[in-house]
C-alpha cells in the first residue's frame, strides 16, 4: 500500500450485515434498502469490513475470482463506486 491510497471501510453505524452461505446481505439501516452481494461482492465486502485500499481489494478479487487484474479493477472501481454512492463506506487516507 502506498501512503497515498485511501483505505475505503464499511459504515457500522449505517449498515448491518450477515453470511448468508457464499453470499452477504446487506441493510442499509439509513433508508431500510436491502442489498445482495455474491461470492465475489461478498469477498470484497469482508475485507471493507476491516478496511482496505483499492490495490487490497483488486489483489484479492484477482486471486480468488481468477480473473485478469484489469478485470478486477474494473470491478473493484465499479463496486466501491455503487457503496459509495450509496453512503456505505467510510474513506480515509
């Protein structure tokens, strides 16, 4: 991790979250919105959960998913984007 790259964590105070097998569910306790993450969502998720950088995340999802790290970030920016947009995730330097 360089020192410049944010480390992107999940909202405890605005999200509740369960295993649901290889899948998450996700509350968004704010406006009552459920969200379903699959297997690889579920990856990521986990690792938001204790906090992660993007490169984390893409390393991750490019090991387990087996996929190309192109692929991988471009579904890591897409994903962290959505929670975002959604207020789910905390960000800090």
């Amino acid at each position: 991790m360089t020192q410049h790259e944010v480390v992107h964590r999940v909202d405890p105070d605005r999200v509740a979250w369960r295993v649901a097998g290889d899948e998450v569910v996700v509350l968004d306790t704010a406006n009552s919105v459920y969200f379903g993450l699959d297997a690889a969502g579920a990856l990521l998720w986990q690792r938001l959960v204790a906090g992660a950088t993007s490169t984390e995340l893409v390393t991750a999802l490019e090991e387990t998913a087996a996929v190309d790290r192109e692929r991988a970030r471009a579904d890591v920016a897409a994903f962290l984007a959505d929670l975002h947009g959604h207020g789910l995730l905390l960000q800090r330097p």
